[in-house]
C-alpha cells in the first residue's frame, strides 16, 4: 500500500501499491502509469492527463455505453448528412461553440435544461456522452459545478464529444 498523499480540502482514502486506483471521500479515481486514466485533483480542479487522453477516452466511453439511457442516443441520417455537408472541422468549432457557451460558465443559464435532444449531433453526443449539464458533468467525469470549466477541461469535454460522434459516424455510415 502506497502512503496516501495530502489533497487540499480532500484525502486521499484509498490508492493501490501500483497508483492504479484511489478514492477521495465517495468518489472513485484511476491514476496509474500502465493504464493510466489519470483523474488528479488538486485545488478544486479536474486536471485531466490528455497525454493520456486516448485511454481515458474509451475506458469512459465503454462505462457510458453501459448506461441505459446514454446507450440509447444515436446519429440519425440527417446528422450524418450534416456532418457530410459540413465537414468534422466545423463540428469541432461547434462543439467548442456549445460548450464555451453552455457548459464552461460557474453557473450555466437554464443548467440542466441547456441542452436539447435533438437537432444538432454535438447535442446528440452530450447526451450520450453525460456532458450535457454541469449535474452530469459532476457525476461522469467528477468536474465538480460552481466553478468555472478550465481550458484542459474543455478540451477534454471536447475530444470526448468528437470521439462518439466519429464512432456513431462510422458506424451509421456503413448502414446507409
């Protein structure tokens, strides 16, 4: 067993002899150097390890897909027609878009009815992806509300959203 190290306003509880695993209060983080999901908070802040970011993006996308409700949201034909039309690039500078606007702020407008359920494929993946409101935010990914998302956040946010749209993309794109 690793000693437990000293987090401001927060300890460690539990971290494995490898520092693949630690709990901080009820919360559950993996940070190791193997399989590194490397979730370290520091000050109130989630920073996420996008050196990393590839890893952390599908173990989190394999534990959406286990949700019920964030399995069921799909792209439909007239968002793969969108993408088509419109290109990945412009659907990032959306997602950027959406986020810096909805989700970055302390204290989002209409939080937790900001995002709709249709209509837009970057909506469609925060649904599935549990970015939609700063409530799922706080629950999927542990970045806690009340505080403004940082750039590494938003990124993070980002690249997860972009990630499910391509294998939705890929995956609805043989079907057609």
């Amino acid at each position: 067993m690793v000693t437990p190290l000293p987090i401001p306003n927060r300890e460690v509880k539990h971290l494995n002899a490898d520092n693949s695993f630690a709990k901080i209060g009820s919360r559950q983080f993996f940070c190791g150097i193997k399989q590194v999901i490397l979730f370290f908070l520091c000050y109130n802040l989630v920073v996420i390890d996008m050196n990393n970011k590839d890893i952390i993006i599908s173990n989190k996308l394999d534990s959406l897909s286990k949700s019920k409700f964030r399995s069921s949201f799909h792209l439909r034909k007239y968002m793969i027609d969108y993408i088509d039309e419109k290109g990945m690039d412009k659907i990032k500078e959306h997602a950027y878009d959406f986020i810096n606007d909805k989700l970055k702020p302390s204290n989002p407008k209409n939080d937790g009815k900001q995002t709709p359920m249709k209509g837009h494929p970057v909506f469609i993946a925060q649904h599935a992806c549990g970015c939609c409101c700063r409530g799922c935010l706080e629950k999927w990914h542990g970045i806690p509300k009340g505080r403004e998302l940082s750039d590494n956040e938003v990124n993070y946010v980002v690249y997860l959203l972009l990630t499910w749209i391509n294998k939705e993309y890929k995956a609805n794109k043989e079907k057609i």
